[in-house]
C-alpha cells in the first residue's frame, strides 16, 4: 500500500495542478482573441499530462503513464496543427 | 541508515513536486494577468515547462524507491520512459509556444506598448 503521508502530498499536488488548469481555463473563455484561446488549450493539455502521472501513482497503476504519453503527441500535433491553420487558412501547403 | 537514505529521497521527492507545483502557478497567474498574447505566452511557455519536469522527475525518484525490487520488467522500465517523457516535454512545448507566437506575428497581432489598453 502507498504510505498515507505521500498519499496525501500526491493529492495536494493534483488538486493545485487542478487550480492552475481552471485559472488557464478562464483565460480560454474570456479571450479576446483566437490566440489566446490556442494558447490557453496548449498549456491545459501540457498539465494534463502531469496530472495523468501523478494519477497513475495515486491508484498505484504507474502504467496509466502509457496514456499522458500518448496525450503529450497529440496534445504537441494539434497545437501544431492549428497553429498552421491560423496562419495560413490551410492545413496543408498545396 | 536505511531509513535515513529512504528519508532523504522523500524529502528530495517532496521538494522536486513542490518547485514544480510552485513554477506552474506562477505561469498560470502569468497567464492571467499580463497585459497582452505574446507576455502571457512569454510567462508560460517557460514557466510550465520547467514546473512539469520537476514534477515528473520527483515522480520518477518516487518510482525509484517504491518499485524497485521484485517488480515486473514493464514497471521497471517506467523511469526510462518517464526520461523520453521529459526530453519529450523539453523539445515539444518550447516548439508549440513558438509556433502559436509565429503564426500570431505573421498575421498581424500587435504587441502591447505602454499606455495602450490592457488586452
């Protein structure tokens, strides 16, 4: 079993990484522009893959690991993406 | 002398997670409170980098420690992957900030000058 002390600073962590995810989530609504908003979603994914670790050592399953990995790609690919539509109002340069 | 050796890495582990949780706040207020696109990514395209691999390397020292003997070869080999995550982490989100900033420039957003209105 995983001792209660590290239970418990494990927790903690999660939940101010929770705290920080919601202030990003503010700024994702009020804006102003697109940018702003890209921006926010980027930095909420990032989070997102240290709050997936962290879980996976909560529940004792360190291979949830697996899972932040995949959502670090294709957290990575999609800001890419968009980034690049933005830019220039296609995907792919024809 | 075990146990100190055991109380030592906790205390490390401890600490490595709260540097990490200390930088993601501030990038998170950074987010919040500068006044224009390219400061607020300036804030956090630094300051969440380094928070998460602080985070994630404590976590791998935890790992370290609480798996190490008689664990399946799969659980074993999770500190190395956490280390692609990191170099991971260290190239990619360095790169999507830049992109995003990029692709903000060439269209036209204008930078913050002191006395405009706060975007």
């Amino acid at each position: 079993m995983i001792e209660p002390d590290m239970l418990t600073i494990f927790l903690a962590t999660a939940l101010l990484i929770v705290v920080t995810i919601i202030l990003a989530l503010y700024r994702a609504t009020i804006g102003p522009e697109v940018y702003n908003r890209v921006a926010a979603v980027n930095v909420i994914g990032t989070k997102t893959i240290v709050l997936l670790v962290i879980i996976g050592y909560i529940f004792e399953r360190p291979l949830f690991f697996d899972i932040s990995l995949l959502y670090a790609l294709l957290n990575f690919i999609g800001t890419l993406a968009f980034a690049k539509y933005l830019e220039r109002g296609e995907v792919w340069s024809s | 002398m075990v146990e100190l050796i055991v109380t030592i890495l906790l205390v490390v582990v401890v600490l490595f997670l709260a540097a990490g949780v200390f930088f993601m706040l501030a990038g998170a207020i950074g987010l919040l409170r500068l006044p224009d696109f390219y400061t607020r990514l300036h804030a956090t395209g630094k300051c969440d980098t380094l928070g998460e691999v602080l985070i994630i390397f404590g976590l791998l020292l935890y790992h370290i420690y609480y798996y190490s003997p008689g664990a399946e070869l799969s659980v074993q080999l999770v500190p190395v992957k956490l280390l692609f995550l990191i170099c991971f982490i260290f190239f990619a989100n360095p790169t999507a900030t830049h992109a995003i900033m990029k692709a903000a420039y060439n269209t036209g957003v204008k930078p913050w000058k002191k006395g405009d209105r706060r975007m």
